[in-house]
C-alpha cells in the first residue's frame, strides 16, 4: 500500500503561497502575499499539527464553511503522521487515498474520486481491498464535518479550491525509499518504480507544490 505512512521526523520549512488568508502556527497564508515562517531542526508532526489546525479552522470560520485540509506529497514523506496529527487537533474526519487506490495504478483514479466522491455529493468512497484486489464497501463521510485527507493525489487543480488549507511535503529520494520500504518492505519494492511513474506524472499534470499554502520538507 503506497501512501501508508506510519512514522515521521518532521523538519525543515514551513513556506507559504498566497491562499485564503489563513493563519497558523507552522506557516501564513495572507491574501495574495506570501509569508512563512521555518520550522527547525527536530521539528515533528505533533510541533506543527495545532497550527495547521488553527490555520483551517480559521478559514472556516471566516468562510462559514467545514475545515477542509489536504495533504499531499510522495511516498515516504510523512503525509500520514502529519494528517493524524491535524485531524485530531481539528476533531476532523480522516481520510487515507490508499483506501482508495484500486490498486497499484490507480493515483489518478483516486484523485478524481476524491473530489466526485469524498468531497461531492456522495460524501464517501469505496474502499478497496488490497488483499483482495478489488473493490469493497462503500465508506460513508459526514458532509458536514471538518475532514483531512491525505495521500499523493490530494492536491490538484480540481480539489484545491475546495479546501481550507493545502499542504505539500517534501523529503530527498533516499529518505523517502528508507521510509517507505522500512515500513511496507519487499511488497512496495517490487512497485516503487511504477508508483513513481504515477507520482512523476501527477507532479507534472497538476503541480501539487505551487497549490499548496504550505510546504514543509521532511
């Protein structure tokens, strides 16, 4: 499974792009200015989590709209850790995509099914089941709620406008492969290649990065 990242160290900055005006502990977002501030050495999931929170219970406050929060990045760079952290600060929903992945060539799929789905009209997803390989049941969102997703994919064109506050991790290639093959061992090394093809073409088709209010590298 591509995106289930159990374990982080967070560090590096906290840089902002121009957004909905958000405020937060790990990063601002004014307008359309930018600013940030850095998150030092040692920095982890649980320093940055409450200002991230902060930051889009803000702009749902402002706005009169459920906190929306994304969090995307490739594999290995701590989107899981991270979207716990913010979704418990928040008292928010959390939704993993590699529950919706239908399997090893599905980023794009998810990514769409993100914005039809979890945050459409149907308010959920279908699961799918990797031991299977195939699809399982329907999971049911609260349309209502506040909700973090997290999971290469989160970030496009299409679902940026929809959220409250947009994240992008980053890590070197090296980190990201101890990670991610520390956690999910030979099963995600036989695969690593083709998921990052996907990664790499996400990247190029949508630009994750420059939707994002804030960047942290990890």
């Amino acid at each position: 499974m591509p995106d289930a990242e159990r374990a982080t160290g967070t560090t590096g900055r906290a840089g902002t792009t121009g957004g909905a005006g958000t405020t937060g502990g790990a990063g601002t977002t004014g307008g359309t200015g930018t600013t940030g501030t850095t998150a030092g050495t040692g920095t982890t999931a649980g320093d940055l989590a409450p200002g991230l929170a902060a930051a889009a219970a803000g702009v749902a406050a402002a706005t009169g709209h459920r906190a929306i929060v994304l969090i995307d990045g490739r594999s290995g760079t701590g989107k899981t850790t991270l979207g716990a952290q913010v979704a418990e600060q928040l008292g928010a929903q959390l939704v993993h995509l590699d529950d919706l992945y239908p399997g090893w060539d599905g980023l794009r799929a998810a990514s769409d099914a993100l914005v039809t789905d979890v945050l459409g009209a149907p308010s959920g997803y279908r699961r799918w089941d990797w031991d299977a390989d195939g699809p399982a049941e329907w999971t049911s969102v609260d349309p209502d709620l506040p909700i973090v997703v997290e999971g290469c994919g989160a970030l496009s064109r299409a679902s940026a406008p929809l959220a409250s506050l947009r994240v992008w991790l980053e890590a070197d290639d090296a980190v990201r492969w101890d990670r991610a093959i520390g956690r999910d061992g030979e099963v995600f090394a036989r695969e690593w290649d083709r998921w990052a093809a996907q990664e790499q073409a996400f990247i190029a088709a949508e630009d994750p990065a420059a939707l994002a209010d804030v960047v942290l590298r990890t």
